[in-house]
C-alpha cells in the first residue's frame, strides 16, 4: 500500500481527504455572494436615498396624492408607502445578513435565503400594483417584470446552493 498522501490514502474519520482540502471559509462560490450582497446594499440604499424618500417631498407628495393633479391615483400613497418601508427594510435585512455572513453565524444560509424569497415578493408585489396605477401602467417600459425575473433566476440559482453546499455547511457553524 502507498502511504504517499498525494495519493489520496482514506484519511482517519472525522479527517479532510489528503487528496482534497476541505471545503470552509468565505471562498469559492461565496466570494459572488459577498459581492452580490454588497451590491445589493449599495443599489437599495441609492434607490432609497434618490427615489423613494424624494417623493415623500411635498412638492411631489402633493402632485402625486392631490385628486386634482393630472397623475393622481388612489394607489399612489399605499405604493409609496410600500415601496418606503420595504426598502428600508431590505437595507436593515441587508446589513444583518453582512453581520452574519462574517461572522460565520449558523443562520446566515437560512437568513440569507429569506432576504431572497422576500427580495422576489418585494418585486412582485410592486409590479402589481403600479401596473394598477394608470400613470405607471401607461408609459412604455418603465414597469417592466424584468426584477421579478432576475430575482426568480437569482433564487433558482442560490437557494439550492445555500441548501446543499459543502462549504456553506462547514464554514457557517457558530
């Protein structure tokens, strides 16, 4: 028998092979991870910050919610509303998963894929309804599917990694 390790002899239980290094820490796959998280922080808070808190100006709070303004819609409150609130809570959500993500907390995968299913009911939820407000629904593609589908594609992808990975597994387990 060979006792070269590059050989790859059974290593004792509870051991890494000596052919292939164990699979750990914040590499591979989750460096995309890392970096989608970081992006996702960065497109949210500009949108937060550049859209959404804006509209709650009077000079646009009014035009959009006064019944006698040319755009106005019931939908426009509630929508705003929405749009405020889940995206503050998304950044919330976004730095909590940061935490736990470098923290190799064990409920990072599970958390992580929360924020996933929550991003695509975000999405879709806001498709819904400002296709219900004329103004929105009117203008060629400014309310397109096109997040809700790239949030399905993200989910088909990353859902089943989070579940099955070995280094997901080995490397979030304070």
């Amino acid at each position: 028998m060979d006792s070269n390790p590059m050989h790859g002899s059974p290593a004792p239980q509870g051991q890494p092979s000596t052919r292939y290094k164990r699979l750990e820490g914040l590499g591979g796959w989750l460096i995309l991870v890392q970096v989608s998280v970081y992006l996702s922080l960065i497109s949210v808070a500009i949108m937060l910050f550049n859209n959404v808190i804006p509209a709650f100006k009077p000079e646009f709070w009014n035009v959009l919610t006064a019944p006698s303004s040319p755009v106005y819609d019931p939908l426009w409150k509630p929508m705003l509303i929405f749009e405020a609130v889940g995206n503050s809570v998304l950044l919330l959500f976004l730095i909590v998963i940061l935490a736990l993500l470098y923290g190799k907390k064990r409920a990072f995968p599970k958390t992580m894929i929360t924020l996933m299913i929550a991003s695509l009911l975000l999405a879709a939820v806001d498709y819904a309804m400002a296709n219900q407000i004329k103004f929105i629904a009117e203008m060629e593609g400014v309310n397109t599917p096109r997040e809700i589908v790239r949030s399905i594609v993200y989910c088909c992808i990353w859902i089943p990694y989070f579940l099955r990975s070995e280094r997901v597994r080995n490397t979030f387990v304070k």
